[in-house]
C-alpha cells in the first residue's frame, strides 16, 4: 500500500483525536514512512489500534459501572442534542410556513429573526453531536483497550 493512502486510511479511522494527538499521530505516520517499515503500511488497522494503545489510551483500571454510566450519558446526550435539532429544524419550517401561508399578525423581522436562530441552532446541534460523538467514542475505546487490566 503506498504510504499516503495509508496515511489516509489511519487518519480516517482515528478521526476522534484532538489536536494534540493528532500531530503525535503525524509524528509517528513520519517516522514509520520514513522508516519504509513495509510490514506496517499493509495494515491500516492494526497500525490504528497500536497506536491508541501506546500513545492514547493509559493503563487505567476501568469498571463496568464505568461503562454503564457512560451509556446513560451517550443516552442522555444524544436524546438533547437530537431534541435541540428537531426543535430547531421544526421551528425554521414553522417560519417558512409563516411566509407562504400567513395565519397570524407578526412582524417580518421576527420571522426572519426566528428563522436565522433556528438555523443556528440546527448548525450548532449537528457540530456538537459530531463532537460529542467524537468523545464518546474515544471513551469506549479507552474501556475496550484498558477493560483487560
């Protein structure tokens, strides 16, 4: 596999990283390319999971109650964040409804106004739930690797 299609691949599989990590992860896809280590630049994967075990994920000792407690936020989370979309998304098509069929007597700015901040709001909700995705991910995978210990 050349190595910037394997670059690529690692990258798109570790998409969760911060910024911190991410140039960790640049600083060793450098010096594994530099060193033409051809065994590794086959696999994608195994590269991916090496590297969260060595340079992400401490040796912690995690529990289940660990894991219970981070699927009730993954619950919880998700089910505000979807609510906040679907409030925002439902309330931009109430607006534009105002526009097409007007049943009530208000001001065009207000509509407008209501329209701008339900598009913000729908535009901030999917931003956090890529984020929080993100984290929680990041957080199963650190109880996969450490839940052994």
């Amino acid at each position: 596999m050349k190595a910037n299609i394997f670059e690529q691949k690692v990258k798109k599989q570790l998409w969760f990283l911060n910024k911190k990590e991410k140039n960790k992860l640049d600083e060793v896809l450098s010096k594994t390319v530099d060193l033409n280590e051809s065994d590794q630049l086959k696999r994608p994967v195994a590269f991916s999971n090496q590297f969260l075990k060595e340079y992400i994920f401490k040796e912690k000792v995690v529990s289940s109650t660990q894991l219970f407690v981070l699927l009730l936020g993954i619950l919880g989370t998700y089910i505000v964040l979807i609510g906040l979309f679907l409030f925002g998304f439902l309330t931009s098509l109430t607006s534009v409804q105002y526009f097409i069929k007007p049943e009530v007597e208000l001001s065009t700015v207000t509509v407008v106004l209501t329209l701008v901040g339900a598009l913000l709001l729908v535009i901030v909700s999917l931003y956090m739930i890529k984020v929080v995705t993100g984290y929680f991910t990041k957080k199963l995978l650190e109880y996969k690797h450490n839940k052994t210990l």
